[in-house]
C-alpha cells in the first residue's frame, strides 16, 4: 500500500477542482491505496462537497495558522480547515518555508494547531542545491525532522513524512530513486530512536520533487519510499491517475 498525494498548490479554483473530480477515477484494484488531494484553501469545501469526488480521494490544506481563531488577516486556522472538510495537512512545505520565511518553530507551532484538531500532519523537508552540494543533506533534513517531532507528544499519533529536495521540486530534476532511499532511510532512522521501530516502520515517508507518470514506479519502488507527493503532475486527472496506478 502506498500514499499518493496531490499538492495542487495555487492552481485549480473551485470549479476546476469540481472539473478535476469528475474526470479523475481510482481503479478498483488500486483501492488498497491512500489518494490524497491538497486543493488550495478557497478549493477545499468545494472538493468536500463535489458529488463527483470519489469518497477514497481524502482532502487536506496545504498550509495552516497555528491559532485557532483571531486577528490573523488572510490567514486559515486548523479548526477552519477540518470543517470545511480537510483530513490532511501540509506543514513546513519548502515553499512556505523559502517564499513566505516559514521558520522550523512556525512548523513546530503548526503540528501542534493540526493535531489539535485530529488532522494529519505531513511534515515537509528537504534541503536545497546548495546545502546538498556541501554535503548536509543529513544534518538539513534531520533538523527539520527534530524539530517538529518535538510537537508529537505520543508515538500512536499518526504523521507522514514528505521529503522534498528543494532543488527537485517543479524543476524537472528527479532525484535518482538511490537519492530518495538515501534521504529515506536516514529519515527512517530518526524516527525509529524518536518514537521506536514499531511507529517508525508505519510513518509513511513520501517522496516529491518532479514526480510524473514516468519516474512514478521506479521511486515508488526504491527503499523506504511509501508514496508520492505530486505537484505539477496532479493537476491533470489523466497523469494523476496515472500515478495512483504506479502504485499498483
Ligand atoms: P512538483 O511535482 O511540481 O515538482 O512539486 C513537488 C511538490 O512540491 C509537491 O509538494
């Protein structure tokens, strides 16, 4: 059994997330599979709501306030996600963290928000072209990886892992299914002394950063690789579909 999850970023507006739904469709032999969508937030209810949505394909939010309510213009608290029909949560997204200077303690605090609300976190790392040129791909990710764990008070709490080479994502540069088992397993080990074997050996450890129709079955089959996130190839039904089927 896989994950595989779609990160639509700022793309698909309510109605094109209604047109995605009609047109995406999970084989039945693929049920065993998880299928997330992360719709961007204006998108959510109506991926919720959207008859055509095949009830497997669960829904997140890509990104989170970490209070629950207040002066925080702009902004979308955990609780707010939930009731508008989000299971998941993107935390600590590169993206975040590079354009918008999302801080390791903002990602810390935003665990803490989702799991307060009995969402799932998925906690984004990854390390930029610079930091894995000088040989810190380790000490990068494992960082990250500390320091939100230090929000998960108890190891029967559910999370996932995304590791997302900066350099990778929406660049067309895959990492080599040897990068993603390397990053993993270094990951894996973490997690094993953080919360034991047992926990370690069912956190999901996704891998992102190009991931397409193409290259989708030999990551997917590397070492400690248990599913994908997929930005720019999960737009479209037909790739995403065809990405869920990788995982066969
Ligand atoms: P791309 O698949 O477009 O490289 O994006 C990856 C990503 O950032 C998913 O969260």
């Amino acid at each position: 059994m896989a994950v595989i999850a779609g990160n639509w970023k700022m793309h698909m507006a309510p109605e094109e997330a209604r047109t995605f739904f009609s047109a995406f469709e999970i084989d039945e032999m693929m049920a065993d599979n998880e299928v997330l969508i992360f719709p961007p937030a204006i998108s959510l209810l109506a991926a919720y709501k959207c008859e055509n949505r095949d009830p497997r394909v669960q829904l997140g939010i890509q990104n989170v306030h970490w209070e629950n309510s207040g002066a925080f213009t702009g902004e979308i608290s955990a609780e707010m996600a939930a009731s508008a029909g989000a299971s998941y949560a993107l935390v600590g997204h590169s993206e975040r963290r590079q354009l918008f200077g999302e801080t390791d303690e903002q990602v810390a605090l935003k665990v803490a928000a989702v799991l307060r609300q009995d969402l799932i976190p998925v906690i984004c790392v990854g390390e930029t072209l610079e930091e894995r040129e000088a040989g810190r791909v380790s000490e990068v990710i494992l960082t990250q990886l500390d320091l939100a764990l230090a929000s998960i008070p108890d190891p029967e709490i559910r999370f996932l892992i995304a590791y997302e080479p900066v350099w990778a994502i929406g660049t067309g540069k895959t990492a080599t299914p040897k990068d993603a088992a390397g990053a993993h397993g270094t990951l894996r080990n973490r997690l094993e002394q953080a919360i034991g074997v047992t926990a370690a050996a069912r956190t999901e450890i996704l891998y992102g950063g190009s991931v397409k129709p193409s290259n989708a079955t030999e990551l997917l089959a590397a070492q400690d690789v248990d599913g994908v996130l997929v930005g720019g190839a999960s737009v479209n039904p037909q790739s995403f579909a065809e990405i869920t089927r990788a995982a066969g």
